[in-house]
C-alpha cells in the first residue's frame, strides 16, 4: 500500500484534508478487514460487535497515490524521483514480510498443534513434521513462501501464496510509478502542447484497456496461468483507480472539464464493480458489493473536494492526530491484516469476547505501523536518499501530498509525482 510520508520538505501551510481522507482510508482498510475479512477467513473470530462489509479503502489510496505522482514527477530527474519512491516504500514492506511470515510459521502451527523438525533449517523454512500447510485455515507458511513475498511476485501465478493480502498494493504501486517515471523522462507526450489531451487519453486507456484485456480478449473465467500472469502480475485490475488520480490531478489544474471528470469517474467506479465482482454477484469470500461500490464513489468526491475545495478547517482541532496517524498509516496497513487476526486468535483462546477483541487489535495494529515507521520506514529513507556526507534532514510526519499551495494559473501538465 502506498508511502504516505513526505520527501521533499516545505515550510508551507499544511493541508488537513488529504490527511483526512488518508486516515479515512486507512481505518476503512483495517476495519473491514478485522471485523469482516477476517472472520470470513477464520470463522471463530466472528463474533465482533461491528461488521464493516465494504472494502474501498485501498483503492482510494491508489487514488491518493496516483493525485500526487502528478503533482512531482515532473520536479527534477525522475531517476532520482523513482529511488526515492523505491527507497520510502521497500524496506518497510521487507521488514514486514519478515516479521509477518516469522510470527505467522510459529503462531499458525502453534494453533493447528504442529510442531517443526529440530534442525535450524525446519525450524525456519521447512514444513511442519506432519508435512500438512492447511491443517486448518491457519496456513503454516514455508522457507518458498517468504521468497515469493520478499520477491514480490505473488501476483504471476495462481499458486503462490499471499502473506498479507494488503501486500497488493506494494507491486502494483512500483509499476506504476517506474512507468511515470519512464513517460516523464523518456517520451515527449507529456512535454508537448498535446499533453493535457495525451493525459485525458492515458487515464482513459487505463480504465478501458485492462476491461478489454480481462473481460473480452482472455475471458474472465480464463484459467490459463499466463492469463492470470498478464491481469493480476502486472495489476491491470487495479490500474483504474490511477486512472482516477490522474484525472482527479488534471481537473484540479483545470486540464480537465467537470462533465469530463464525473465521466470518467463513472467508469471508474465502474471498473471497480466488474473487476471486484467479474460474475456481477459477491462470492462467499468477497466484501459485500453494493457498499463497497457505494463507499468507493462517495470516497472519491471527498478526493475531489480535498483536491480542488477549501481545506477542511472544521477539523483543525484533530489536526494533531489526524495528521499523526497519516504519517504513520504505511506502517499501519503493513501490519495490520495477517497479524491481527493472528492477535484476534490468540485473544480469543484467551478468553476475550470480540468487544473487547476489537480495540485491542486496532490498538496494537497502530503501534505496530508507528514502530515500524519511527525505526525502519524514516531511517532507511534518510539513510537511502541522503548523499554520503551530507547531513540529513530532520524527519517530517506529514504526507507528502501537503505541499505548499501552487500557482492559480496555468501549470505544465505531466502524469506522475509523489503518492
């Protein structure tokens, strides 16, 4: 899921309303997944007093990212750009495949009542002595499992197993951002008179396109793994909700007409429905579908509004908080899913009903991602990012999309920048 931290610091005015929707966001991500993903997952922990069956958050995230890479691809050399997006988002995500996959293989094994072989080796990576991986739905992961996820490959094929289903985003995002990069820098489209209409051109073909490709040319119930490879490897499912940032980005920079951007919001959110639900109906392991479409739509006016409205000074008073937790939400969507229903397990074997289950997964899920945070994602990116000899710069907590307010008037048009 995306890096929500700044990298170009500036004393500017800092904007509450992108920190709104990302915390926004986030806890519609970790919500839906505790109270509802979970328990679809593992049916003992279904007993929570609330039940979030909508899932829209990580795609508004997306949104969010895909906003602010066209708000600073285009500042300097986009080499340097895509390092510094590499060097926000990796570590982080390493650190967490690790720690996830290590708790995973000793909690897991521990519920289903297996043990491991005494050598270093099974211990580690091997499988359990039963030689069972799904003794239950508590799947014991093996040594193949960490290097898919380290790798970053889940997505090529049908076999391979997901850690963390929040894991998605990581993947996609660095695609998306690599070819920014490689557009900005390599191509003369976004450089030339033509490029607001070369942008409106692009948004579109990453709505329509993957549509194409997924529905029309492989077929959805396509089974062959190089079908799967192509729509899920490379996210061609999910490149819709980019789609929408860059033209929310061009509509706030008045490249773009009002009636033009709720049209292509419309097949946005469009896409979101028959790529969520490819048979038109939510199968026993989805969200539900009617609240998330719903919740996905009404999300994106408020990006619209946070892109192109006044700032939300109503909330001023939680501004403190509200942009606390955004500066640490990366680390927070990191580690929140897997682990927590690993937590909500252990508490339940505890004893704790799912009342007093739910604050207490919530809870550490937010000083997990603010550890993570402090002590890997923010020295690792100075670490990263700073040259040899220079001194670093003091760490900032707030996104990176709040940026010092831009010019009214006429600006370059570019697709890419900071998410």
């Amino acid at each position: 899921m995306p890096s929500f931290l700044p990298e170009n610091p500036r004393a500017s005015t800092r904007r509450i309303s992108w920190d709104a929707v990302r915390v926004l966001a986030v806890l519609a991500v970790m919500l839906g997944h505790i109270t509802h993903q979970g328990p679809l997952a593992h049916t003992e922990l279904n007993d929570y007093p609330v039940k979030v069956t909508a899932q829209f958050g990580a795609a508004i995230l997306m949104v969010v990212s895909a906003f602010f890479v066209c708000q600073t691809v285009r500042r300097g050399d986009s080499g340097r750009w895509m390092w510094k997006k590499a060097a926000r988002l990796v570590p982080p995500y390493l650190v967490a495949v690790l720690l996830t996959y290590f708790v995973m293989r000793w909690a897991d094994a521990s519920f289903n009542g297996q043990e491991f072989g005494s050598h270093w080796w099974d211990k580690l990576f091997g499988p359990t002595t039963d030689g069972v991986a799904w003794a239950s739905s508590w799947y014991v992961p093996v040594g193949w499992d960490l290097l898919v996820n380290l790798t970053m490959i889940q997505g090529w094929h049908q076999g391979f197993i997901w850690l963390d289903g929040s894991y998605w985003t990581l993947p996609v995002q660095l695609m998306v951002f690599a070819g920014a990069a490689l557009l900005w820098s390599r191509t003369p489209w976004f450089r030339s008179p033509h490029a607001a209409r070369h942008a409106k051109l692009l948004a579109w073909a990453m709505v329509v396109v993957p549509l194409v490709l997924r529905f029309w040319v492989f077929g959805v119930t396509n089974t062959s793994p190089w079908a799967f490879a192509v729509v899920f490897g490379f996210g061609l499912h999910r490149l819709h909700a980019f789609a929408a940032g860059v033209a929310v980005w061009l509509w706030s920079r008045d490249r773009l007409s009002t009636p033009h951007l709720a049209l292509l919001l419309a097949a946005v959110v469009a896409a979101q429905d028959l790529h969520l639900y490819p048979f038109h109906v939510a199968l026993p392991t989805d969200p539900s579908r009617l609240p998330s479409i719903i919740g996905f739509a009404l999300v994106l006016v408020l990006v619209c509004a946070a892109a192109k409205g006044p700032d939300w000074t109503f909330l001023r008073p939680l501004a403190p908080v509200i942009g606390w937790f955004a500066g640490i939400s990366y680390g927070v969507y990191l580690l929140h899913q897997e682990l927590g229903y690993i937590l909500a397990k252990a508490l339940q074997l505890a004893g704790l009903p799912g009342w007093a289950r739910l604050p207490l997964v919530l809870g550490a899920a937010i000083g997990a991602g603010w550890l993570l945070t402090k002590f890997v994602e923010r020295p690792a990116h100075r670490w990263l990012t700073t040259p040899r000899g220079a001194t670093a710069p003091p760490p900032r907590r707030a996104p990176d999309d709040l940026v010092r307010e831009e010019p009214t008037g006429p600006a370059p048009v570019s697709v890419g920048g900071s998410s």
